[in-house]
C-alpha cells in the first residue's frame, strides 16, 4: 500500500481550539459517569448456565 498524498492546494491539517474550562467540567463529569457504569457492568457475574434443548 502506498502513501496517500494531499492534494495540491488542500490542507487536511486542523487545529482544534481549546475547551473553556465549562466544557473540561462537563467532559470530565460525563467521563466519571461512563467509568463508573461500565466498571459496574464489568463486576456483574456472567451467567455459565446453559440450557438443555430437547430435541
């Protein structure tokens, strides 16, 4: 696989500007949530039960 080159004339480079501190908060708040509902998930035992099918 080659490189894939930018066209002539055309900046594919972007920067970004920075968070208020508002934003930070809100992102940090929201990151705390997810963390603590998906180590929840994590700590819930897994079912190892199968079901018997009869034929």
């Amino acid at each position: 696989m080659g490189l894939i080159r930018e066209p002539k004339n055309v900046d594919f480079t972007v920067q970004s500007a920075p968070w208020t501190e508002e934003e930070l908060c809100d992102f940090r708040k929201l990151m705390t949530e997810l963390k603590a509902k998906n180590a929840a998930r994590k700590l819930r035992p897994k079912s190892t039960k199968k079901k018997k099918i009869l034929a």
